[in-house]
C-alpha cells in the first residue's frame, strides 16, 4: 500500500528534513506541501535541493488543504499545531513536529510555552526506556496521533534514562551540555544567528532552568526512573549548521561498579537500529552522524567525581526531528520501522 502525504511548514528547516527523508521511502507518496509567507512559489525556489519534488508547488496551510491525506506531517513552530491538527478530524495519521503536543503536564505548557494547551499525543522516541522494563515504541503501534521530541530532549534522554531504570546513577544533580547547531532554531531571521554572530565564536542560551526543552526532559527521565529528577540543562549555539554533542552526567549510586554502568546501557540498546553504545573509551563525533538517523553514545565512569558521563551525538534535523518523525509513523502503520531511513551518515 502506498500512503499519501502532506507536510505543512514545507518551507522551513524541519519540513524540508521529512522531505528529504520521505523522497527515499517506498510506501510514501508526498502529494501536497504547505507554507505560510512562501505560498504559491514552487517548493523548489525555497528548497532547491530536494531535486525530486520540482513539480510541487507550496498551497497554503490550512485544515482543508491538508484533509484527505493518510498521513500528515506539520512542522510548523510551536503553538500553530494544536488548533490546526483538531481540525483535521480521527481519518488521518498527523504527526507533529513541534511541540504543542509534547508535554503532558498542562501547567509545565503554560509555564514554559505560554499559550493555549492542547493535550498530549503519544510520544515519539521508540528507544526510551520505561520503568515497567518496556520502551516507548510499544505506545505508538496503531496510533493516529505522534507527538514529535525535541532534538535537545532526544539527546539527553537517550544519554541518561537507562542509568536511571537500571537503579545506577541517582535522579537528583543531572547535569546536561550541549553544543547545538542553529538549524533547531528554524529559519528565523535572529541576530544571533547570523553567520556574523555565530562564527569564530559560541554563546549559551536557555541559561538557568528556562529552556522550553527543560519540561519534557523532566518528563521522559521521570518515566524512566519512577521518581522525581532534577536536572540543570544548558545549550550553547554553535557554528555548525546542524547537529548535537550532548555532555549528560550524572551522581553514580553507591557500591555500583563500572561494570553495573556499562550493562545499563548496552541492556538498553543492544537491539536498537539507529542507537548505539561504542566500545570502552569511544566517544562520537557530530560528523559521525550527519545526514543520519543514528545516535552514538560513548559512555565513561569518572571514579574520582563518582560521576557517570556520556557523549551522545545526533543531527538535530534527522534522529532529533524528521527522522523520528518517520520511525514512529513506520511503527503506528506496522510498516517495518527501518523503513526509509538511513543509518549511514555524510562524511567529510
């Protein structure tokens, strides 16, 4: 069978990722792409490396331009999802690439987003770890909702959640730094992110527990672990277009040994097509993963700061966004959940 496709916010960074993505899918056919400002322009002028879609031209986004599809991607930026996916009624899959649907705690929304909440949907990190012993992945089967991680949230939730179902590190003084490209910004015309600000140099931002990110990270290691986690997040920009190196670390808990550390993590992805545990003493490169919808982590013990420390590397436009995005509609269509996605990244 092959399923028809819409993306809305085609014209962005995100919507141009599950393109790229879905153009190598065989049971996907994109029929319809959306935009706002950019309407009407074929989706090449504004994408014009996604060669294979030159007959495509942008519509506006709207619930009726969407209906009638199987499924729909929106990437469209937080807080334009919620109204627009009710409209779309129970027949189609809607996958939502940012973050309307992400967090189950109302009041964490009004907080950190600040605008009208719209539920939960089912969460789409198949690899998270659960504390019933059982990963996310068994939540999406059949689903016709997919709420979409944060590719900051990815990065440290698949870092620091098996530490945490397996009893090793302790849920309070996590700790997590990261270098992020400023593709997870979208094309927003910023001042930090010009080329000017950005190049020869790297800033932090989110300082001090306000990144929208810090909520759902909470979420995913408090369901991993079964009681409360605190966590001190910070991103910092950095000049590369896209991609994530994550810096997690956390307390170890007493009498655990090294061994107890490393059999947590690879007990958690030893199965996993697209997360992985390097040998002792590897750590990733964002290069590593680029183009890809891998995942490494490197995993070390600090015995001097009793202090468990992982790498993780990811592209923040691929495992971080689109290609979970597909992964999980993969799995809620019970379609085989490689499909479509490649392992292998673009080096140099």
């Amino acid at each position: 069978m092959v399923y028809s496709v819409a993306v809305a916010g085609a014209s962005g960074y995100a919507g141009g990722e599950v393109l790229r993505l879905l153009s190598a899918h065989p049971e996907f056919e994109v029929r319809t792409v959306t935009a706002h400002k950019n309407a009407g322009q074929p989706l090449i002028e504004v994408q014009p490396h996604l060669r294979s879609y030159a007959d495509l031209v942008l519509q506006d986004t709207s619930a009726e331009t969407l209906k009638g599809h199987d499924v729909v991607f929106l990437a469209l930026p937080h807080g334009h999802s919620g109204a627009l996916a009710a409209e779309l009624g129970d027949s189609a899959l809607v996958v939502d690439c940012g973050a309307d649907h992400r967090l189950t705690d109302e009041n964490a929304w009004l907080e950190f987003y600040r605008s009208e909440y719209h539920g939960s949907w089912p969460y789409g990190l198949p690899e998270l770890v659960r504390l019933n012993g059982g990963k996310q992945r068994e939540a999406l089967a059949g689903v016709n909702r997919i709420a979409v991680p944060g590719c900051n949230v990815t990065a440290v939730s698949l870092a620091l959640a098996p530490g945490l179902r397996a009893g090793v590190i302790q849920a309070a003084d996590l700790v997590a730094v990261l270098a992020v490209g400023p593709s997870g910004a979208g094309k927003t015309l910023r001042t930090d992110l010009l080329a000017s600000e950005l190049l020869g140099s790297a800033h932090a931002y989110g300082v001090g527990g306000v990144h929208r990110h810090v909520p759902e990270i909470v979420q995913n290691l408090e369901g991993a672990s079964g009681e409360k986690v605190t966590v001190s997040f910070t991103p910092m920009l950095v000049p590369m277009a896209r991609g994530i190196i994550a810096t997690s670390t956390a307390r170890l808990q007493p009498g655990v040994s090294a061994a107890d550390v490393r059999s947590a993590w690879e007990l958690a992805y030893a199965d996993e097509p697209f997360v992985h545990l390097l040998p002792e003493g590897s750590f990733p490169k964002v290069a590593d993963v680029l183009g890809s919808n891998s995942a490494l982590i490197g995993l070390a013990v600090d015995e001097a700061a009793e202090r468990v420390v992982t790498v993780t590397v990811l592209d923040n436009l691929v495992k971080g966004t689109a290609g979970a995005a597909i992964q999980s509609t993969n799995i809620a269509l019970g379609l085989p959940e490689t499909l479509g996605l490649p392992v292998n990244g673009v080096a140099p």
